[in-house]
C-alpha cells in the first residue's frame, strides 16, 4: 500500500520535474580566454525589456530599444550586464553587430558562473 504511489501523484511528480526543467535555460554557454561566450537573438522594439525565452542554443531577449544607430545593441548590453551583475564594460558582442543573432562575452565570469546568474 505504501510502496506504490497514485497515477495522480506520478503525473504530479512529471509535472513538476518538467517545469524545472523550463526554468534551468539550456542554452550553450562556453568559457574562453576573454571570458564566458553565448547565443542571444534579439527582438528590438518590444514592449518591456525582458528574456522571453530559448530558441536553439540561443538566449531570447526582448528589448524596447529599435534596431537603429546600434541602440538595440547598446541596450542588449545594458539589460544584460544589469541581469548578470556586472559592470556593462564586461559585457561585449564579439558577434553580430548588425543582425539580430550575437555571440556576447562577459568578462570576468565563467560559463558555471553565468549560467547560474540567469536562472
């Protein structure tokens, strides 16, 4: 009687180990040399600036800024290094400048380190 659990509390159990698993982001993030690198596609004039989500390996941001005169960059970098706790300095785009997928590196962080700061 004991040894045996419901089918209710096994779906209740599934249930919540799958919306863990949605909140740990399973994006790629790799040390460098110069600091942690990942993957973010950006979606200029949002409503709020926000990470909505996953797509790919790549982080999903949205951001209030338009994608002109590399606003939507400066606050890709901003809105990053105020969700890492970083200074902005840290936070580069080493990739992608005019598109709106961009490999950024934070200086000064490892990979496990970034990792944690956006859960």
């Amino acid at each position: 009687m004991f040894g045996k659990r419901s089918g209710k509390c096994q779906s209740l159990l599934r249930t919540k180990a799958k919306s863990e698993e949605l909140v740990t982001p399973m994006i790629s993030i790799r040390d460098t040399p110069g600091g942690a690198t990942f993957q973010v596609r950006v979606q200029p004039r949002a409503k709020k600036n926000a990470i909505v989500g996953e797509v790919g390996e790549a982080l999903k941001l949205a951001l209030t800024a338009p994608p002109v005169e590399g606003r939507a960059n400066e606050a890709c970098v901003k809105f990053l290094a105020e969700v890492l706790n970083v200074a902005r300095s840290s936070v580069t785009i080493a990739a992608g400048e005019s598109s709106r997928n961009k490999v950024i590196r934070v200086a000064g962080l490892t990979a496990e380190q970034v990792r944690k700061r956006l859960k």
